[in-house]
C-alpha cells in the first residue's frame, strides 16, 4: 500500500477507513438498530467492555465495594464494540457518543446517565466520598492527573496503538511520531511516581484508576503485541513500581477481568452481577464462547 496521499478538497466517506476497526467507524453518530438494554437489580447498571477505559470503572466499582460502600453493587453487561452493539438504540440513549463505558444510576427517583470514563469515576467519586480528596489542593492534583489520562490517552492508543499495531499498513512517520510522544509521557509518569508513592500523591485516588489501565499495562506489557519491547518500558522503573503496586490490589484484579473477552479463561469475566461470580461464572468455570 502506498504512503504516498493527496488529501482532496473536500473529504468524503466513500471507502471503509481499513484496520482491525474498520467496521464500527462511521462519521455518523446516532442508532443503527433498535435494540434495548438489559437491566438488572443492582442500582448501578454498567453497560461496557474490558478496554482501558472500561477497566477504569470496574476498579473503581471493585474499590468503592471493598472499601465498604454497598451502594455501589452494579451489573456490568458486555457490550460487543466489534459487532456494533454501542450502536444500538438503548446504547445511544445513554450514551449518545456510542463509546463505552456507559453507567446508568437507577439509585434515586429518575436514572441518571453518565458517560465519558473520567466523568463516571469522579460521578462515583462525588457520589461515595471515596478517592477525590476534598482538600483543595489534593483535589486538583487529582483532577489535573485524571484529565491528563483523558488528554494522553489517545495518543497512547489511537495514535501509537492504531498504527503500530492495527494499521494495515505500516508508515513509519506515524509510528516514530506517536511513539515520540508515548515515551514522552511515561518519563512524565516516571518522574512523577519517582516522588510519590501514587500519581497524584500520598493517596491512591481516581487517577490511579484512570491512568494505570493505559500506561500501566503498557509496561506490564498486555497491550499492542510486543510494543513493551519496542519502546523500552524497563526504562521507566517508577511506572513499573508503581505498576506492580496496583496490581497487587484485589480489588484492581478483579475489576481487571469484568466484561474481558480475550486472554486465559480464568482471567474473563464476561458479564458481573454478584459478588461470586468472580468465583462462579469465569470463562473456565463456564466455558460459553464471547
């Protein structure tokens, strides 16, 4: 495939983009099917899949439950973002970007939807007491580190992630210029953990939540085949301590595996709505394909 392109005057969507996500990129938004959503008992209803950004909020679900906070029992449905299913009708009615994830809260009067993956973790943060401090200063580091997370993030995934690894072909311009700029932001990640014990501080908070699905799986080498290797991740030790801590936790384990489809069948938990599922309803329990 040529590299060689001449944008046109005026761009128009006349071919699929290409790439393993060809299929679910339109420049449309809205419904292309009718199709409700299921809900069940608990007063959170999380509508997702185990991506990063999913990841973000089953861990802090899992976190808020250990933590004592009762209130936050959810059921976590599987959306397929490969077959479509964020397209649905009852999708977009809560989330009118059709991206996952999508909370809806049933707790009170009227649901209250909540969509974008830093807006739901400081909703539930507000919503609990938990992991925001309320000390302003704390506060806004915590704030300032979570919207970095949504501000880097795609550059991590959908600039080096897309064409290091999913692009149908392989350009060496975009991949040098974005993973410039991933390894630019671990070092900004390594020199902060390197004088605090979590992102933003002494406290484990919502920024841990947000940003160690992305970076820290990076290093533990879980995302885009062998780009661990390609961008030198041993290099950033304080991303990897830090890492490491998180993923000790188990309620950070658990919220690692809620509506995974892909890796060991112990590790997938495709749909949760009790607590004992994590022991009763993993792939390897089951064995029901995704």
């Amino acid at each position: 495939m040529s590299t060689d392109y001449t944008p046109p005057k005026v761009w128009t969507w006349n071919k699929a983009s290409g790439g393993q996500f060809a299929n679910i990129n339109r420049p449309i938004a809205g419904p292309t099917h009718e199709k409700e959503l299921p809900v069940g008992r608990h007063p959170l209803q999380l509508y997702s899949l185990a991506t990063p950004n999913g990841q973000k909020v089953t861990i802090m679900l899992e976190e808020l439950l250990a933590a004592g906070h009762t209130g936050a029992e959810y059921d976590a449905w599987l959306i397929k973002i490969g077959e479509g299913m964020q397209f649905g009708s009852g999708f977009v009615e809560v989330n009118p970007n059709s991206k996952i994830p999508a909370l809806l809260d049933r707790s009170g009067p009227k649901p209250i939807r909540v969509f974008e993956s830093g807006s739901i973790l400081v909703y539930l943060a507000e919503k609990f007491g938990a992991f925001l401090p309320k000390e302003p200063a704390a506060r806004a580091e915590t704030l300032s580190w979570l919207f970095w997370q949504m501000g880097s993030g795609p550059y991590l995934g959908g600039g080096f992630g897309h064409f290091y690894a999913y692009a149908p072909a392989k350009i060496e311009y975009a991949i040098d210029r974005f993973a410039m700029e991933v390894k630019r932001q671990l070092d900004v990640l390594d020199r902060q953990l390197a004088d605090n014990e979590f992102v933003a501080g002494a406290d484990y908070t919502i920024a841990d939540m947000a940003i160690w699905p992305w970076y820290g799986g990076l290093v533990k080498g879980w995302q885009y085949g062998d780009s661990a290797t390609f961008l030198s991740v041993h290099e950033y030790k304080h991303v990897n301590r830090w890492a490491d801590q998180l993923l000790a936790r188990p309620a950070v384990k658990r919220g690692r595996i809620v509506n995974r489809v892909q890796g060991e069948p112990h590790s997938q938990l495709h749909e949760r709505h009790e607590a004992s599922d994590f022991d009763t309803k993993t792939q390897d329990k089951i064995g029901k394909p995704a």
